[in-house]
C-alpha cells in the first residue's frame, strides 16, 4: 500500500501550503516511518489542540497498515519558511 499518498489525501485539505509538503517513507526493520514535513503553521495545524488531529491522521494509518499486516508510525516535522 502506498502509504504516503494516503497521508497526503488525508492531510492536504487541512495544510494552507500544500505545495510545501514533504512526505516521505523510511523503512527500519519491520516498521515503516512516514515522515511529514511541513512548515511551522501548518504543522501546528496537523498536530492540532492536544495532538487530536495528528492522532487521527496516526490511527487511519494504523488500520490501513494492519490490514496489510505491517508496523507504520507517523512522525511531523517542521521548517521555518523564512529561513
């Protein structure tokens, strides 16, 4: 399963950048990592109030990877656009 276009579909509506989105897959033994890299305000969009919206967008992957039998973490990181 492509796990970086469904992080995409998921998130791209909630990002006012969409353009400056970086997903990326790592894979480490048995887990994959998708990495979401965005920049300061929309990330704070992405992790939301409490972490509410960044644990939705984690738990629709999760079933998505067990479904398929596999370990798939999100990780968020962020850039400053004015550097």
């Amino acid at each position: 399963m492509d796990y970086c276009k469904l992080v995409k579909d998921i998130i791209s509506s909630l990002v006012t950048n969409p353009d400056d989105l970086k997903i990326e897959l790592v894979e480490e033994s048995n887990t994959k990592i998708v990495y979401v890299t965005a920049n300061n305000l929309d990330t704070a969009r992405l992790i939301g109030r409490g972490g509410n919206n960044a644990n939705d967008i984690r738990e629709c992957v999760s079933v998505a990877s067990k479904l398929n039998n596999e370990r798939v973490l999100v990780k968020f990181n962020s850039f400053d656009e004015n550097k």
